[in-house]
C-alpha cells in the first residue's frame, strides 16, 4: 500500500506485475464472498483498492476472470 505510489504498480503504465498481483488481490473477494466474516478484501488500503478497480475495468477483464469465480 504505501509504496504504491501512482495508478500502477510500476510506473505508470500497466505491467507484468500488475496482472501477476491481481488474481491474489481478487481472491481476496472470492474468500469474501464464500465466508464473509473474514473480511479480507476490507484490509485492502484506498490505494490497493483504486489500483484493484482499474484492473477490473480493463477491457480484457471480463473475459478472462474464471467463470467459476462469478458463481
């Protein structure tokens, strides 16, 4: 969270890292949405959370989050 300092993280533009930490910060809501008392997606800081939301309005983010996931 805190060395996250602009929209990506590294750089500014979108990268390998990005889309190598996005399905672990996803599962966050996965785990969420099986057992919602753990909570874990909250743990997420503003900046974690801003990044995670312009991860899901990629284009291409719909079409390759897992269907089992949706369900």
């Amino acid at each position: 969270e805190q060395c996250l300092e602009g929209d990506w993280l590294v750089g500014d533009r979108l990268t390998a890292a990005d889309i190598s930490l996005y399905p672990f910060v996803a599962m966050l809501a996965r785990f969420d949405l099986r057992q919602p008392d753990l909570a874990l997606a909250s743990s997420l800081g503003p900046r974690l959370s801003a990044w995670r939301g312009r991860m899901q309005s990629l284009p291409y983010h719909d079409k390759t989050y897992p269907p089992h996931w949706k369900a």
